[in-house]
C-alpha cells in the first residue's frame, strides 16, 4: 500500500469528504510507513497501532453518519514523548519514567482528540528534552532521512524525522531554546514555536517552565497554521495560558508581501556561521525583497549572550523541575535500598543520562545560596536586555529573520563527547525563548551535500500572523519545500 507521501492536511481532507479514502485507509498507509522506515529512522518510541485504528474507525463513522468534519480528522499526527498521553505510555526518553503511563491526557492532545486527528505514535527525543540532536535518548538514535547517519537535530528530532520521511502527516514537538525550528531545519520541514502561553503547557512533562511552548512541524506552512489553530487557545489548567482568542491563522496565508517591513539580524551572521546557510538565507532575504518586502538591517546587541544567560536559567529551573524524580512519588525506584538517602541517590543515578545529569548539576549550583546573585540573578538581567533589544527592532519592522542554526545536520557522535560545541548549535534559536516570542523555520535550500537549510523568521508577542504569512508568502515562491528525502 502506498505512503501517505507529502498529501498536505487539505488534500487527505478532501479525500476523505468526497469517500475517496477512508480515514483507516490513511491510518493504515501511515503505519505501513512507519514500519517500513523504522529499521532505519528510529523516530518512534511507541507505535499505538490499536488506539490509531480505533480512532480512524470513529471518524470513518462520523463520515457516514453524514456529519461534518473538521481538517484535522483521520490525519496521522505524532506526539513527542514528553506530551502526557492518557493509557499510552510517557516516558521522555529516559529510564527513570520507562514505565510511567499517564492517568490524564495533556490539553493539546485531548484537543487533538476533539478534532478527530489520528495518533499514530510517541516519537523519539532527547532525554527530557535536553539535548540538540536526539543522542541523549535513553533509547534509541534517531537518524534524520536525508542521511541516516546524521542526527535529525533535537529535542524534538523523533516529531522531525517522521514528518519529513512521511510517517505522519503532522507532529508535535515542545520548544524550550530551539528544539522545535533547529530540528525542523535540520529536516527540511517547517516548525513553528509559538508565543509562550499562548499554547497550554499543561501535560506537559516540565523541562524549564518559563521556556517550554509546544508547537507544530508540517511540511507546509498552510498545515503548520491549521495545526497551531487547533491548540492555540485559554486553559485554565496552566496558570501561564494568555486569555487570548484564536484566530483561524489560514486567513493571514497571502502571498503579497508588499509593505512588509523585514529586519535582518546582523549579529546572527559572520564568524561561526557555515558559508552554504549563509548563502542560503542571504538568498531567501533576496527573494523576500522581489516579493515586495521592505528588507533593513537591524542590531540585536544582546543576541549573542542568549547562550550565556539560557544555560543559567534553563539548567536552574530544570533542577527544581527534575526534583520531583525521586523513586517516591512517581517513576522509577532502585529496589533494595539501605535506607531512604540510598534510595533517592541510586534512583536518580541509575535514572537519569549523562546530559540530564549535567544541567540539574549546573542549575543547583546556579541556584545555590553563594551563587544566586552572581549567576542566576544575572542571567534573569541579561534575559531583560535581549527581550529589549528585541522590542526596540519590532519599533522599526514587522518580522526578523536570520538562520535557523549555524550549520546543516552533523554526523551522529560528532559532538557527544563536546557539550559547549553542541549548545552552540542553538545560538540562532535561544534568544527567541527568552523573550518569549514566536519563530518559524522554513526550508531555504541544501549545502552542497543535499542537507536542508532553514531560514528563521521571529514576529512580536501574539504575531503569528505576521510570521506565517511571511513564511507563506516565501515558501510559495520558491520549491524547497517540495523536496523529499529518500531514505536509505
């Protein structure tokens, strides 16, 4: 049976209303995906056969009872592993939750749910999300399908991989410094971080709280925005959720970019930048000005320190966060412990990765009574300074632009052993959490070994639109986004 192939979200729709596919049969398609490149990807932690079938069979039900659906129903979407899933196991790549399996549904997914979209899987990622490439998995590697023996990027490299190999039409991943649009560049797909609160976080397995924001990969801008509009929206349930109405972000995808104001972000070129993005995305800046953009360069000064002041404030709140992982409340206990102090060490050291290990370390000590001031409190400053620079550059354009990440998918290993080399690699990406604000990666060409190259657009708090109709209006100009690896 063929693949899903790159039917976008409208498409499978369509078939689906005028009953030339059933949704099982585009379930069942996904599916034989799955398993056919799974040998090879590694993008799924757990493949929920039975819970997919089940729910196709439900929207296959509602089509003949003749009622109405919505896009998202019988699409095959995958759900990165550290979104709670309701009686499907949640482990967040690590050992110490293996077992967990959630007794509530996150909103995202229960709104899902609502919407009829099929759940083929909880994909891959790193462990607790910390991670820029997928290694520090406590169980698989993934490979990204434009090579397999590149990583996929990370955290969220398992959602990445599946939509650009065809295994799901749609995913989700969680964007804490980058690890929805590094990965989505590194994959030759568009992933979209939304503003902070304006997607619930509940059910979400917490890495660093004031960071964390679900959002979308798709492999077009145009399902990317059918995607955020059904789990954008107010929950009581997260005490960060904007009261804010939703709007249905298709109606910004225009092509006429005329008017537009786009400020290029000097300091995310020169030294460190990989000549074949460079060239890239200087391309994609030319092609935004023959659409009618109004191109200007903009100084972000504080840009650069975004690294600096992200691994204090992400490290210190993913300790408190983490400490919850104690062999007592829930996941993980070593048996045959001496005595509770045993236990909680054993459990923690047998649990928990190399990675994980490293940031509670650094964040307990950032967090420590002699250290407060001069790291963590700093950092905070710094995080104020970005968010201001940023403010001052949405005075004078309407979006930014700059790479996605410094360089194209490296090779698995490269970096393993070099944790500094491998934050480095979400140099482009942090400042945008920082301050809060949301960002799309777009495909905008591939270096001269045919890896794929993302071009970064940021908006102002609560400006999607403005975000997804620039990122429409240069996808639709151009063919990368047509391209499909062949995995071998």
């Amino acid at each position: 049976m063929a693949s899903i192939g790159r039917a976008s979200i409208r498409e499978l729709h369509q078939q689906l209303i005028r009953k030339e596919r059933s949704a099982v049969e585009i379930t069942q398609q996904a599916l034989d995906q799955i398993q056919a490149l799974e040998p090879r990807l590694h993008s799924f932690l757990q493949v929920t056969t039975d819970h997919a079938l089940e729910q196709a069979r439900q929207v296959d039900a509602r089509i003949a009872a003749g009622e109405d659906i919505g896009l998202l129903a019988g699409i095959p979407i995958g759900i990165k592993d550290n979104l709670c899933t309701k009686g499907i196991p949640t482990t967040c790549a690590s050992r110490i939750l293996e077992n967990f399996v959630p007794p509530y549904e996150s909103t995202v997914t229960q709104k899902l749910a609502e919407a009829g979209a099929v759940t083929v899987g909880k994909t891959n990622l790193d462990e607790f999300a910390m991670g820029g490439s997928t290694e520090t998995s406590a169980f698989q590697l993934t490979a990204n399908p434009w090579d397999t023996s590149r990583v996929p990027g990370g955290s969220s490299g398992g959602s990445a991989a599946a939509v650009a190999a065809g295994e799901c039409t749609v995913s989700l991943g969680s964007d804490t410094g980058g690890s929805i649009r590094q990965p989505a560049s590194f994959c030759g797909i568009v992933g979209m971080k939304p503003t902070y609160g304006l997607v619930s976080r509940y059910g979400l397995v917490a890495f660093a709280s004031s960071l964390d924001q679900i959002g979308p990969f798709a492999r077009s801008v145009e399902d990317a925005a059918i995607l955020l509009g059904a789990i954008a929206g107010y929950d009581p349930q997260d005490s960060t959720s904007l009261k804010v109405d939703v709007p249905d972000y298709t109606q910004y995808l225009t092509t006429d970019l005329k008017g537009k104001k786009v400020g290029v972000i000097t300091e995310t070129f020169g030294e460190g930048l990989d000549p074949a993005v460079e060239k890239a995305v200087q391309g994609a800046i030319d092609q935004l000005k023959s659409l009618g953009a109004e191109v200007r360069e903009i100084s972000c000064p504080r840009f650069r320190y975004g690294i600096a002041a992200y691994y204090i404030i992400a490290p210190s709140e993913a300790s408190a966060n983490l400490a919850r992982y104690d062999g007592v409340k829930y996941g993980a206990r070593i048996p045959d412990a001496e005595n509770l102090m045993d236990m909680y060490t054993r459990t923690r050291a047998e649990g928990f990765g190399a990675e994980v290990k490293r940031r509670i370390m650094i964040g307990t000590y950032a967090l420590s009574a002699g250290y407060y001031d001069a790291y963590y409190l700093k950092a905070q400053k710094v995080r104020t300074l970005i968010k201001q620079d940023f403010e001052a550059a949405f005075e004078q354009v309407d979006v930014l632009v700059s790479p996605t990440a410094p360089s194209t998918a490296f090779k698995a290993g490269d970096k393993t052993t070099d944790p500094l080399s491998m934050y480095l690699i979400d140099l482009m990406t942090i400042p945008v959490n920082l301050a809060g604000l949301p960002g799309i990666s777009v495909p905008c060409g591939f270096d001269g070994q045919g890896l794929p190259i993302g071009l970064q657009i940021i908006g102002n708090v609560l400006r999607e639109d403005q975000v997804l109709q620039v990122a429409y209006a240069y996808e639709q100009a151009t063919e990368w986004h047509k391209q499909s690896p062949i995995v071998k």
